[in-house]
C-alpha cells in the first residue's frame, strides 16, 4: 500500500476554482489531538526514562571504582 | 577479556576507566534540537488533508524506524559478525550498545504506531506481517539483553550474544520486504522508496529535520551507553586482576 501525504493548505491543481483546503473540524478533533499527545508523552517517558537509566548506571560505575580505590 | 593486545595495564585502566562527568553537550544538542522539531512540526508545518493533525505522529514514529531498523540493528549485526571474526571486545561492545539504544528506538516506533493506525486504520493493532515481525525483533532484542546479563564468563558471552546479534540483522531485511511481500494494511516505504517522496515540501523539510534530531539523539545515547560499557569492561578487569 503506497502512502501519499497531501498538505491541507496547498491549492488544488487543475481546477478552475482553485481553492485552499482549509482543515476541517474533523482533523482536530479532541481525540485525534489526544493521540498525537500521548505520542510525545511517550516519547518523554521513554527516551526520558533512558537517559535517567543511563545517569543512574554511570553513578552506580562510579561508586564502585571509588569502592575499588578506596579498598586497595 | 579476549583479544591480549586490547587488555591494557592496570594504571592505563585505571585512567580510561574513569567516567566521564559534567554536562553531555550532544546530550542537550539533541534534546535542544527534538525541541524545535517539535515546535516546527506542531506550528509550521500543514495538517495532512485526510488523516488530520495525528499523521504528525509521522515525524516521530518513521525516524525512530528508520533509525532502530537500519543504523541500529544492521550495525550491531556488522559488529557481531566482525567481532566472531576478530574477537576484539570494542566490537562485542559497539554491537552490545547499539542493540540497547535501538531497542530504546524500537520501543518507541512501536508505541508511537498503533496512536496513528487507530486514527488512519481504525485500529490499534493488526497482526500483519510488518508489526508482527517488528514486535517479533523486539522480543528478540530484549533476549539478547537478557541473555548478556545472563552469562558471567565474557568470553562466552561475546561470542552467543554475536551468534544472536547476527540472527538480528537478518531480521531487518525481512522486516523491510514484508510490505512487499505479504498482503498488509501497513504502508510502504515512503522515503527509502524508488520514487520521489510524495508528500509536500514543508513535510519533507519537517521530516528530514526530524530524522537528524533524532540522529543527534541516537549518537548521544549510543555514546554514553558505550563509554559506560569501556568503563564497566575495564573495571571489572581490575577486579579480576586483584581477585
């Protein structure tokens, strides 16, 4: 299936009444909002929750070379 | 571990071994940059004429595919072949971080999907070839991490995890065929496709922008999460040096 994106704010070709689609009441809708919402949420969950992942370990390593340091 | 001459001395170790602290610059480049691609995609970019404001979904979801798919698992797969070839740990360790940070992406490409199949399918999910075997290579990257976990002896565990790490990258090109191959509602390569993208210029601008703040993104995951592996290596062999 072949996926063809069209801007809602170009002007129709070939038409004699060439007019602007305007978006319609439909494409913003609560719920279709509320999905693009919860996409960027989950970005921040996800890619947030990484990053403090990585924070913690690279402490967790720090911690243990000084453990290490400090035991010798 | 397993190559001698990658094995330095243990006041060498001890220096590399450090952990890098401060600020991670490309860490907040990339935050900085998803930002006002964000920005640019929401404000600046037009609404799609049938799908509506959540085809914006798009900007996120095809370049953390792209991105786990093509930079993260064939990579890691490159490293897992060269490293049962070489047998240098760096490769054990780059094919190790990239498997994790592309199935951070992974996660994220499967999450961000059924949001916009329920707004342009009108369901959440399909068990179709292409979302079944992208789950399917989810799985398949969780055990991979699991399994590293799993095994204390390095050596061992290098050479399995390549053995799976190269099962993985076959994976992907098969991923990528399925729409091709098999009957599915999902659609078909919109940029890595032989024609010109169809989508309008401000679109394209908006999605290229985005797959380079992504790529910022990837680059700065992928570097810390190496550095942190190099230090963990490094450290555990001054442990065993001492033991």
């Amino acid at each position: 299936m072949m996926m063809f994106l069209q801007d809602s704010t170009a002007k129709q070709q070939g038409d004699s009444t060439t007019t602007a689609l305007v978006p319609t009441a439909e494409m913003r809708t609560p719920q279709n909002v509320g999905y693009l919402q919860s996409v960027y949420v989950e970005f921040v969950l996800i890619f947030g929750g990484y990053i403090l992942l990585s924070f913690r370990r690279n402490s967790n390593l720090r911690h243990r070379q000084q453990r290490f340091r400090g035991s010798r | 571990m397993t190559s001698a001459s990658a094995s330095p001395t243990i006041q060498n170790s001890e220096r590399s071994s450090e952990m890098p602290g401060g600020i991670d610059w490309l860490l907040v480049l990339a935050l900085v940059a998803f930002a006002a691609v964000t920005v640019r995609s929401l404000v600046y970019t037009p609404i799609e004429v049938r799908q509506g404001i959540a085809q914006k979904i798009f900007y996120v979801h095809v370049p953390a595919a792209v991105i786990s798919l093509y930079v993260s698992c064939i990579p890691s797969a490159i490293a897992s072949v060269m490293y049962l070839w070489l047998k240098d740990e760096r490769l054990d360790r780059i094919a190790e971080s990239l498997a994790e940070v592309g199935l951070v992406f992974l996660t994220m490409v499967l999450t961000s999907g059924p949001f916009w199949g329920k707004t342009t399918w009108g369901t959440w999910w399909q068990w179709d070839a292409r979302l079944t075997t992208t789950l399917f290579l989810w799985f398949v990257l969780v055990g991979y991490l699991v399994m590293r976990g799993a095994i204390e002896e390095a050596e061992a565990r290098a050479r399995l995890s390549a053995v799976l790490g190269t099962m993985i990258g076959l994976l992907v090109p098969f991923i990528h065929l399925t729409v091709y191959l098999f009957p599915t509602i999902h659609p078909a390569p919109v940029i890595l496709a032989p024609q010109k993208p169809q989508m309008s210029s401000e679109m394209l601008i908006t999605l290229l922008s985005s797959f380079g703040a992504f790529v910022v993104l990837y680059a700065a995951l992928l570097r810390r999460r190496y550095r942190w592996a190099t230090a963990r290596d490094l450290q555990q062999q001054l442990e065993n040096q001492r033991a």
